[in-house]
C-alpha cells in the first residue's frame, strides 16, 4: 500500500512540474513573440520619421531654391508637388484614402497651396497641404506587418521659409 500511495505522490508531482513546464514555456513564446512586434513596430517608427524628414525636406529644400529664382506661385507649387509625387510613389508608395485610390499630381495641386510674396528686405513662403475642399481626402502608408503605423501628411500640414 505504501509504494502504491508514493507511486501516486510521485506521479502527481511529476504531473504539476510539467504544468509549470508548459506554462513557462508558453509564457516564453509569448514574450519572444511580443519582443518581436516590438522590434517590427520599431523599424516602422523609423521608417515613418525617415518618410516624415523627406517630405519636409524635399518641400523646404525645392520652396527655399525656388523663392531665390521665382515668385510664381503655380509653378513653385507644381514644383513641390512633382517632386514629392516622385518621392511618394517610388519611395513610400502612397495612396489617397487608406490604398483606396493611387496619388497624382492633379490631387497635389488641388490639395495644396502656395503663398509667395517679396518685399524690399524680405522673402517669404509657405507651402500648405490643406487637403481639399471637404477635408476629406489623406495621403498615408500603412507600415509594418502585424502590428502597424500610418505614414500620413496631416490636413494643414505646412512649411515655410522666409529669407
């Protein structure tokens, strides 16, 4: 009787060792998983800031080159715009409208503006995505995998230069 009852003993405490066993374990794979988003999310923040820092570049850069050249407001904004296109749609490949619809220089010019003007000392310019009439139209980029960013160029975004 005394073997039958430690046979028991013995087999009830191997049962619960591998419990815990199966649950470290899980808890294990759970954590390398949740460490591994993170790592993702991570790499979509950087590339996001990377996405961010090219459009305000690329829209100050072209509005401080074009202010010494021209105040021609059409063609410093079309400028703008067809550079930024190239760099969204080789780049980022972004859409309007969360992917629904493909982005073209007609939207650009339609959902910006420019304001340019030269005093006697002063040089002043502004680019605004003011994002249409309705405000309802966006330019994003869905990042990541899983877990995911948005690369988006918010309503009202705008950057100036003054000389």
């Amino acid at each position: 009787m005394k073997g039958f009852f430690s046979f028991i003993l013995l087999f009830l405490i191997a049962i619960i060792i591998l419990e815990y066993s199966l649950f470290f374990n899980t808890q294990e794979e759970n954590f390398l998983t949740t460490k591994l988003e993170l790592i993702a999310l991570e790499k979509a923040n950087k590339d996001r800031t990377i996405f961010e820092n090219n459009v305000d570049k690329i829209i100050f850069t072209t509005l401080n080159e074009e202010l010494d050249k021209t105040t021609n407001l059409i063609f410093i904004q079309n400028k703008i715009n067809s550079q930024l296109l190239t760099f969204l749609d080789q780049k980022v490949d972004a859409k309007i409208n969360n992917n629904k619809t493909n982005l073209n220089l007609s939207f650009l010019n339609n959902s910006s503006s420019v304001i340019a003007f030269e005093t006697q000392k002063l040089k002043y310019a502004e680019y605004v995505f003011t994002n249409g009439l309705l405000l309802n139209n966006s330019i994003s980029k869905k990042l990541g995998n899983k877990t995911q960013l948005e690369f988006t160029i918010p309503i009202y975004y705008s950057q100036r230069v003054i000389k």
